[in-house]
C-alpha cells in the first residue's frame, strides 16, 4: 500500500472535510422553515403536495431534496375568513398525513418533532395566521390548540377589535390611542401562555408588539419578518423590536420574500410591470391579481429574475439580528407559496442547502448554522410548552 507523507495526507484530509462541510452541516441540522402558505393553495387548486407540483415553492418531494425537517403550514384567510375556514385547512393538512404517513407527520412538542426527525418524517406543525379565526372566543383557542395549533399571529394586514396591524396603525385606519392590545387582548396573550402556543407578532403594529411581550409570560416568536433598517417597510421590525425580542427570549425568523429583504425591489417590479402593463391588464381580468402576477413572471421570467435580490441580502438580514441580540434569537421564516418573489436561486424548499453555504461564506461555524436553521426553533417550541 502507497504511504502518502503526512503533509500531503493532511492537506487531502482539510479538502476532504472542506469539500464535505456544506452538505454535512446541513444534513446533521435540524432545517425548520417558520411559516409556508402551502394549505391555502392545496384546497384553492387541489393539487397533491405529497408529489413533486410544477409550480408553487413546496411539496414533499422538494421538501426531502432540500433537508428540510419541520414545516409550519399556515392557517391563512384574509379578513372575510373564520374559524371554519381555519379548521378546513387543517383538515387538508391532516388529509395530507393521512394519505402519506410514511413522509409526514403532525407533531405537537419538541420531542415529537425530534423523533419524527429521527424517523425521516417531516414534521408538520400548525401556525395560524390571523387572530381573526378566533372569532373573539377564547375557546376557539382552545379547539385550535387541540387540533395541533403550535403559534397564533395575533394579527395578519387587518387588525382584530382586539389588537392592531401594522398596515392599519402607519396607514392611520386605526389611531394612536386605539392601538395595541385590549384587555381581551391581554386575555389571548394569557391564554396561549398557558396552553404552551407561541405568540407570534409578525404583522402585527409597533404598539400590539410591545403590549403583547409586556403581556406574555413566556418567549415570543416573530414567524416570517425582517430588519427595518435594512429595509424599511411596515412588515419588518425595528431595531429596538429587535432587541426587545431578544430580552423576551424569542427568535426573529427571516422571511425571503424579496420586497421584505430589498430596499430597491419594489421600484424594480414597478419597472417590470409597467413594461408588460397591457399584459397585466390582460391577465387580471382572466385571474385573481395574485395569479395574474404568477403567470406574467412565468412568461417573462428573465426580466423578473432581474428583480430578485441575492441570497446573500437574505444573510445580511440574519447578520444583522445576530449583531443586535445574538445567535440564538434568529431562524427561517421562508414565506414561500404567500409570495411572488423570492432570492435569486431560492425557487422552492429544494434550495435550503444554499443558505447553508452561504452562511458558512459569512463566517459562521457549524454550531452557530444549526442554531440558525432550526435550533432556536427548537428551543423557543420546548420553553413554551415545558416538553
């Protein structure tokens, strides 16, 4: 047998170990993505997300492609949707493991999800998106909570009786001193506490989000959201909301959708549209505006990728959060399905193993990358339901 000499042995171990390092952290980490808008499109379109789709950003074939191990399916309606709606989608979701039980399960704890992991199963997990759905009961809460109801976003674009939006407080549709959270509001807050479901403040206003950590007794969770300083649209948190979720324990997840991360993209789809308008206008009246704009990217898709930022703006989201409040308050919020537009490169959960590389571009060591990809995740699940 040919004896290599020891230096040349240890620099073909270094490539080695560098050339497997992307893929081998990855893999060792648990992947958790915060939020996805995936149920709302089943039941419209009633495609089969247990195979591989053509369109939209997840199935459970590109879910296993791309290492992911926990999905948060939102439970989404706009503000003419109820209670009933959310246990639709719900439904869907339970007909998805019921159908694929071998792929897919519902877990309700950190433990449950760290063994479905184990099994190779994606682990399922419930937020729901809007405190509308509970119809000012708190025993919708706790019906929502049985079904496997893992965080409540005390708002989404509209505002409750109980708790003010983002859009409604800077547009001004609600004034100053009706912002925040009612006593009623305080009372949800209490409620999800106890029953161990994450409070969650993406959408909501500047005013509910400081009244809701003044009022929970435990680590909140801001599900798909990015920095205002970076670019400063409602949806994204200020510096001093960033802060405030540090010393309340939680964990900001970055939301990828392009208009979130990019200061400059919203002038550069304005461009894109106003370049294909008769086409829009065409379109709009065949679709839904949403679907309108899906299709326009779809025949025009060079130009739209234009508009995209790079996954590395989507890092420097994550590096700003880490500046401010640390490594275990961040995570992945992806928004894919509730957007049309996304980083370069980031099409589909299939694409997770690229922010992993690009974390190890930005420094971060293997430790630090699994906290961020699902770690803190993880943690914020154990701490609000004691198991």
């Amino acid at each position: 047998m040919k004896i290599l000499p020891l230096f040349a042995l240890l620099a073909f171990l270094q490539l080695n170990l560098f050339a497997q390092t992307p893929s081998k952290i990855h893999e060792d980490a648990i992947v958790i993505d915060t939020h996805g808008d995936i149920l709302f499109n089943q039941i419209k379109s009633g495609i089969d997300i247990g195979k591989l789709q053509p369109k939209g950003n997840f199935d459970l074939v590109r879910a296993k492609e791309g290492g992911l191990d926990v999905q948060f399916f939102s439970i989404w309606c706009d503000e003419t949707g109820s209670y009933v709606v959310a246990n639709r989608e719900i439904d869907s979701l339970y007909s998805l493991i019921k159908r694929y039980p071998n792929k897919i399960q519902l877990v309700r704890t950190a433990a449950d999800l760290e063994k479905a992991v184990k099994q190779q199963k994606l682990a399922a997990m419930i937020g729901v998106e809007g405190g509308h759905m509970i119809e000012n009961r708190l025993d919708y809460i706790d019906s929502l909570t049985k079904r496997g109801m893992a965080y409540l976003t005390l708002t989404w674009n509209n505002s409750t009786p109980w708790s003010s939006s983002a859009a409604d407080e800077t547009s001004g549709k609600v004034k100053p001193e009706n912002a925040g959270l009612s006593a009623f509001g305080k009372q949800v807050v209490q409620r999800l506490n106890k029953l161990g479901v994450m409070v969650d403040l993406s959408h909501v206003g500047e005013k509910t989000f400081y009244d809701a950590i003044a009022a929970s007794s435990k680590p909140i969770i801001v599900s798909h959201s990015c920095a205002y300083s970076l670019n400063p649209v409602p949806r994204n948190l200020k510096d001093e909301q960033i802060k405030a979720v540090g010393k309340n324990g939680g964990v900001v997840c970055i939301n990828f959708y392009s208009g979130f991360l990019d200061s400059t993209f919203n002038n550069k789809q304005k461009t894109f549209f106003a370049k294909y308008d008769a086409e829009l206008k065409s379109l709009s009246d065949k679709y839904r505006r949403s679907n309108a704009i899906d299709t326009l990217i779809a025949n025009h898709q060079a130009d739209a990728d234009a508009t995209r930022p790079p996954i590395s703006l989507l890092v420097k989201h994550i590096n700003h959060v880490v500046k401010l409040i640390g490594l275990d308050h961040v995570g992945l919020g992806a928004d894919f399905d509730g957007a049309e537009s996304f980083p370069l490169g980031m099409n589909s959960v299939a694409d997770y193993p690229k922010i992993t590389a690009e974390l190890i571009k930005n420094g971060y060591s293997k430790t630090d990358i699994k906290k961020i990809l699902g770690g803190n995740v993880v943690r914020l699940i154990r701490e609000n339901k004691g198991k």
